[in-house]
C-alpha cells in the first residue's frame, strides 16, 4: 500500500508538469484554455505549474539518493556532513 501511495505522490507532480508544458505550448500557438482569458497567463501559470512539478520529482531524486549515500559530498545536508566528520 506504501509504495501505491508513494506512486499516486509522484504520478501527480508530474501530471501538473506535462499540463504545464501543454498551456505554454498551447500559449505559443494562441490557443486560449476554458479558465484562461490571456496568452501570457497561460504561459505564466504553464511555467509555474512545470518548474514546481520538475522541482518536487528533483527534489524526491535527490532525497532518495541522499538516504542511501550514493550523492556527491557537495550534495549532502550540512548536519550529515559534520557528523559523518565527528565519526571518523
């Protein structure tokens, strides 16, 4: 059931960021949506809606490989650093 919940989390970012990329190409072609009235809107909220779906998948990429050690050190929280330092 976890991993079907942790399925829908991901499938939903990246929904909004394929929708996104539809009003900005739909924008470009002067095509309006229904809740739309402008072009620029569209665009604008089709840029917005991308950046955040390609952040929170970046994000969750990021995180994962952060749990189990497989990042750059550059990569790493600051806490982890200094306490991986403290052990060694």
């Amino acid at each position: 059931m976890q991993k079907v919940i942790a399925l829908v989390i991901l499938v939903i970012p990246v929904f909004l960021a394929g929708l996104g990329i539809k009003y900005m190409r739909d924008s470009i072609f002067g095509i309006v949506n229904d809740p739309f009235t402008l072009t620029v809107v569209q665009f604008v909220i089709g840029l917005v809606l991308t950046v955040l779906g390609v952040w929170f998948i970046g994000g969750y990429i990021l995180h994962r490989e952060q749990r189990q050690k497989r990042v750059q050190e550059r990569f790493l929280e600051k806490s982890r650093q200094l306490k991986d330092e403290d052990n060694e």
